[in-house]
C-alpha cells in the first residue's frame, strides 16, 4: 500500500531468545504395499489419411504387474525444532530454519546479555506430539523410497517411536513487529545465520491494477500475432 510508510507502526527490532525443544528418536516401522514392475509389449495399429490411405505403425505400451510385499524398517530421527513459545507459533518459527545445532553452547547467564528471554509456555509432551507427526511423515518419505519395483500404490505405514531424547535451548532471533490497519505484521532473523522471514500487507487496488495491465499487454502481443499471421 502507498500509505504504508506513513500509517504503520512500527516496534525497534529487538533480539530475543525463545526456548525451543529440541527431540531425537528412533522410529520402528512395519509396512505393507503394492509394488508395481513396469513390462512393455508391441502395439500394431493403423491410421486412414484423408485421402484413405492406411498405414500401419507399431508402438510401445507399458503395462504394469502388481503385487503385494510387506517389510520393516528403522531410522533415527534428530534435531527438530519445536517452538517452545506460544508467542512463536511452530508455523513462524519454521521460516527461519534450519539452526546450526552443533554450535550449541551450554548455558552461561552472559549469553543474555542485551537480550529478551523467556521460560518455555510449550509444555514438552504437546511439543513432543508436534514433533512425532514430523518424523512420522519423514518416516513415510523414507519407507516410499526404499520400496522396490517401479512404482507402488496403497502404502500403509505403522510406526514405534523409542529412545525419545529432548533437550532445551534457547536460540537468537531478531523481531520487529509493524501495525497497519488494525492488523500486526512480523519480521524475523535468524540470530545465527540470518535468514529472512516476513509479513507484508498487500493493496487489492495496486494488484488487480498490475493484473489488468499484464492482461493488456498480452491482449496486444496476440493482436500483433495474429496480425502478422493474417498478412
């Protein structure tokens, strides 16, 4: 919006340290689907022109034999993050991700120095069921890759999860908050290597303008086209 400058307003960035939860567990998976072997046979088939002449042709066409299989298989899943602050909802706190964990410090109060920090409002049990979900679906990814055959179909997936490991820790992230008509718009950064996520409002009336403009503009190219073609 063209008033955006004038009519926001706008909090001083500000760094801050919200917990995180951090988990690691192995998943144990029994698994049952369809595989599919691809085979190909040669097709004859005829055309008619339009002057009723009829050729013959010959083409491949892929067939595909199914059958059942089933199997186990194990991984050992780290390192998600999961926001331990209900002021950082999990879906924010995923855009400026990935965080280098191995450079993780043990705490020491003067890595606060300057900066806001709060205790965890996430319980660890809700954030381990958030976490679970992630790595039951990396699970899947994992198991649909390692299935033989061509292709599959009707995959069912069950899965243990053991040896939950969960730590704690706080990481740096830059906030500045903006308020533009009534509604709150956020930027973060990450503290450790800086990458970039935001909220910005958008002007309907600037977009359906661009939109009508883009519209004309190919509304000309094909008249040009079509002129040309018609000569």
């Amino acid at each position: 919006p063209g008033d955006l400058k004038t009519s926001a307003v706008v909090d001083k960035m500000k760094g801050v340290s919200p917990p995180f939860w951090s988990f690691s567990m192995r998943a144990d998976s029994e698994w049952q689907a369809s595989i599919g072997e691809h085979w190909y046979r040669t097709e004859t088939y005829t055309t008619t022109d339009s002057k009723g002449n009829t050729t013959t042709h010959t083409r491949q066409v892929q067939e595909t034999e199914w059958y059942p299989l089933a199997g186990r298989h194990h991984h050992y899943y780290s390192a998600y993050l999961v926001s331990g602050s209900k002021g950082l909802p999990q879906d924010q706190a995923l855009r400026v991700q990935p965080y280098q964990l191995p450079a993780l410090k043990r705490y020491a109060p003067w890595f606060l120095a300057g900066w806001f920090a709060e205790e965890y409002s996430v319980q660890r049990e809700q954030a381990l069921e958030i976490s679970k979900q992630e790595f039951y679906r990396r699970e899947q990814n994992n198991v649909a890759a390692f299935l033989p055959g061509d292709t599959h179909r009707s995959l069912n997936v069950s899965t243990r999860f053991s040896h939950v490991n969960s730590d704690l820790c706080l990481l740096p992230i830059y906030i500045a908050s903006y308020k533009y008509q009534d509604k709150l718009y956020r930027f973060l950064l990450n503290g450790q290597t800086g990458r970039m996520a935001g909220d910005k409002p958008v002007s309907w009336q600037r977009s359906a303008i661009l939109v009508a403009v883009i519209v004309a503009v190919l509304l000309v190219v094909f008249l040009i086209i079509a002129l040309a073609q018609a000569r």
